[in-house]
C-alpha cells in the first residue's frame, strides 16, 4: 500500500511505509445497522452510501490589517443511500416517509415516539467481519424519496435513493476488542493464528465476529437491520 506514517515529536513512530499488517477501510466493507424505522422486511438490500460530511460556515473578522477567521454555523451535509428496487423497498421507505408527511394530515410532528427525526448508523468492518469504525446520524429523516426511472433501452437494475436529512452527526472508533484480538487476519483470509484464536475465545460473545449484526461477511450487499439485542438477518 503505497503511502507513509505521519509522525510528530511526541510520537515514537518513525517515518516510513505502513506495516504489512495495517488493514485500511475497503469501500464494501460496510453494513446498515440502523435507517431509522426502515428495514422491517429482510430483503431490502443498500447499493451505495455517502457519508456525512462536516461543513462550517466561516465568519471574517477585521483586525488592524489582518482577516481573523473563525467558525460560525455548522452544517452537516445531506447523506444519500442506494437501494436496488427489491419487492418492498418503496413499501418500507413510505413507512418513513409518511411519517413526514400525510395527505390527510399534513406535516407530521418531528419529535416523541411517533416523530418523523430518528437515528440512523452505519458500520465500517475489517477483512475478519468485525466492525471497527460507526457513523450514527442524529435527528435524521427523509428529506427526499426517488423511486428511479423506467427505460426499454435499459437492462440495469433499477435502483431507488433517498436523500437523508439530519442534525449532527458522530463517527466512533469500535476498535476495542481489535487491540484485544491484534491484527485480525488483515488480509480477510477468514484463517487465525493461534495466539488470535485464543484471544478470540477470551472475547465476550457479543464482540465475537459472528455473534452479531457482522457476520453477514464483507462480500455481500450490506443488509438493513436494526439494532435490537435479536437483530434480523437478510
């Protein structure tokens, strides 16, 4: 992996190229572990995601003869998600977006148990299936719902988006138990070494690669479930 370490003087790394062991994030590697009430049926299957990005507005102050910048209002960017158009996909997504809004009643209300703002979060894995890092979105709801197009000169798969809205955003690191297990098979080869195994074992359950929402694997389409102590598998 071409690249190198980025050192400073309280650090005692030196500079140089990454180690064979460091396993960077692959882009496929991710999974939706909650899209706010969506993902009751199994078979609705997420293609592609953004993810949030953190903008500031800038305020310009004038000194004596010098600009002093500082950070005004923030806002987070729109964050969209993919979806191949499987049997019940717009049939979930309207759950939510009825929440949103109602032909009958108009604007729904956006806060309590029946509010149309609810939380969302993403995970990245490693090549072993473990999740190492979350992105949880806070006070999300649908902004837009676009159910694709229709064409006789196209044999793609027809694909559905939605346009995510939300207030602030949070990006955790979940590598815990990684620092437990060590370099965890970073070439995905799904093979550990003893010492590995035996750290796998001394790991509680619910940190175990295939005891949670992660054992689904990284080769597949990443599957919606919620994030209930029973999750539901595609």
């Amino acid at each position: 992996m071409p690249g190198f370490n980025i050192t400073n003087k309280e650090s005692k790394r030196t500079l140089g190229e990454p180690g064979y062991n460091v396993d960077p994030f692959l882009q496929h590697r991710w999974f939706i572990r909650k899209l706010g009430p969506v993902g009751n049926n199994p078979l609705i299957f997420a293609k592609d995601l953004s993810l949030p990005v953190f903008r500031a507005d800038k305020q310009e102050v004038l000194g004596s003869n010098l600009y002093y910048k500082f950070a005004k209002n923030i806002n987070w960017q729109d964050v969209t998600v993919t979806f191949y158009d499987m049997n019940d996909t717009m049939t979930e997504l309207e759950i939510w977006r009825k929440k949103v809004q109602n032909n009958t009643k108009g604007i729904g209300v956006h806060g309590g148990k029946d509010g149309y703002k609810d939380t969302c979060k993403f995970s990245l894995m490693n090549g072993a299936g473990v999740e190492t890092q979350r992105v949880t979105l806070f006070n999300a709801w649908p902004l837009s719902i676009d159910p694709g197009q229709l064409d006789y000169t196209d044999s793609e798969v027809k694909l559905v988006s939605m346009v995510l809205s939300y207030d602030y955003a949070k990006h955790e690191n979940m590598q815990k138990q990684n620092d437990i297990m060590g370099a965890m098979d970073p070439d995905g080869t799904g093979y550990l070494s003893p010492q590995q195994q035996n750290a796998l074992n001394n790991t509680p359950d619910n940190n175990k690669p295939g005891n949670s929402e992660v054992s689904q694997g990284s080769n597949q389409n990443p599957v919606i479930i919620d994030d209930e102590p029973n999750p539901r598998y595609g």
